[in-house]
C-alpha cells in the first residue's frame, strides 16, 4: 500500500526499534519519559478545563476527549516516552530479540518519568491558580475526578485498565502505520477519543488527575464546594490520600495496562505477523543490553 505500511511492517519497525530504547542511557530515556508524562498530563489538564462546568456526563466525556489526544501527538512528534506505549515493549521478548530484564528495566525508567513529568505539571497547575476557574469550581471538579478512580473496586480499575491500554496501543501501532503527519495524528486523535469517551484509565493520566484531586483537597473553599457541589461528605473526601491513589488506583490500573498492551495486543499482533525465522536475534546486531 502507498499510504500506509502494513501491520507486519509496523510490528517489525517497532521490535526493531526496541533496540534503541534498550541502549539509550537512564538520563535520556529518565528525560524522554518526564517529557511524555507532562504532555499527557498536558492533555489532561486542559480535559478538566474543558469538562468542568458540564453536568450531562456523556458531553463532560466528549469535551475531554477532544483536548487530551494532543497529549499523545505531541509524544509521537516531539519525542517522548510513554509507560502505557511501551508495554508493547514485550514483544521484542516474544520473539527473543531482547531479555525481559532489559524490558523491564525500561518500563520501570519510563514509568518513574511519567510519574515525575505528570506530577510537575499538576503542582505547576495549582500554584498558577488554575484550580480557581469558575470560582474554585475546576478545583473541586477536580477532587471529584480523583475521588471517583480512587473508588473503584480492584476488578474495576483492573478491566479499565486493560480495555484502555488495548486501543491505546491501537493507536500507536496506527500512528506507526501512516506515512504522513496527518495520517498519524488521525489515527491517534480518535482512537484515543475512543478510550476517553469510554471511561477507561490510564495510568500517567491518573498520575495528573489524582495528584491534582489531592492538591485540590488541601485548599478548604474547593473542599466546602465540593461538599456543595457534589453531595461529598468529609469521609468521602478523606477517601482520597496517598494510599489509596498507589495502592487502590495507581497498582491496578498499571496491571490492566500492562496485560492490555502486552498480551491483549502485543501477543495477537507478534502471533499474526512474525514467522518463526524472525524470532531469533540477528547475530552480531541488536546486542541486548540487560
């Protein structure tokens, strides 16, 4: 095809390109990761902005899921890299192209960065005063936001989490497929429009949302309008804290993402399109670095 590659085609780039991420030194690749995590928390920044003074829920998700896909176009662009992408990282393990010590290795430095970058811009957020739009209303919305994936159950945010990471992954592997900028950011605009509207989580978004729920809950007038707002009694928002943001959210949710790119799409697109002959690591090329 002239205006695309093929799915093989896309899979083999990405494998390859694997190598590339395994050799880069912690600095760059502890960089590319803040980079990728405030971007995406760029995108979803301005989906709160967007949603915040909407009551109906299906356009508070259609409004967000028009702003936050940016998050991933300027990754793909820019440069950047993002945890729940690379979990399909696993399939340079499928085929025995790198160790999984190796892979792992690059999630844990991606992941770490993501936490980092999405966490600077929600502290850069409140302390411009963004939480005050709509007179403290963004910033109780906000606490609503994070109060809600706090909350849920381990078998919820667990599914969320893998249904997510399957079409987020989608999109990068229809990102890789296009041959031109807008056939890229086509592939990733409604694809994660898609994820948005649907509800499901993310880890690095919740690594925004939550931490900009927790700040939001340490000024009292977005707590009182909360209480206002939505109906929260003081132990509802007492839910949302460190332990349960790691713990009830952040480990489930990262579960569900790594099992919905790794073995949701990774395993399938590795089975349909690598023969056997390419299983093997090139000898003398894409030395594995552990």
């Amino acid at each position: 095809m002239e205006g695309f590659k093929n799915a093989g085609q896309v899979v083999e780039d990405y494998i390859s390109g694997c190598e590339g991420k395994i050799s880069c030194s912690f600095p760059k690749m502890l960089l590319k990761a803040v980079l990728a995590g405030a971007m995406i928390a760029f995108g979803a920044s301005a989906g709160n902005v967007a949603s915040h003074a909407i009551s109906n829920v299906g356009l508070v998700r259609v409004a967000s899921a028009v702003v936050f896909p940016v998050g991933l176009m300027m990754i793909v662009l820019i440069g950047g890299e993002l945890f729940t992408g690379d979990c399909l990282m696993a399939m340079s393990w499928m085929t025995k192209r790198q160790s999984i010590l190796s892979v792992i290795r690059v999630l844990a430095t991606v992941f770490l960065g993501n936490f980092i970058g999405a966490s600077l811009v929600a502290l850069g957020a409140f302390a411009a005063g963004q939480f005050d739009y709509s007179a403290g209303l963004l910033g109780a919305y906000s606490m609503k936001v994070a109060i809600g994936k706090v909350n849920l159950s381990f078998t919820s945010a667990l599914i969320s989490g893998i249904l997510c990471n399957i079409l987020v992954c989608a999109a990068i592997i229809m990102a890789g497929a296009a041959k031109d900028v807008t056939g890229k950011l086509a592939a990733i605009f409604f694809v994660i429009m898609l994820f948005v509207v649907e509800g499901f989580e993310h880890c690095v978004a919740n690594m925004y949302y939550i931490t900009a729920g927790l700040l939001s809950s340490l000024n009292p007038s977005y707590v009182n309008i909360a209480i206002e707002q939505y109906g929260f009694s003081i132990e509802k928002i007492q839910s949302l804290n460190l332990h349960a943001y790691l713990i009830d959210n952040l480990i489930p949710v990262t579960t569900g993402n790594i099992i919905g790119g790794a073995i949701c799409i990774g395993l399938p697109l590795v089975y349909l399109n690598i023969t056997k002959s390419h299983t093997e690591r090139p000898s003398g090329n894409a030395k594995d670095v552990a």
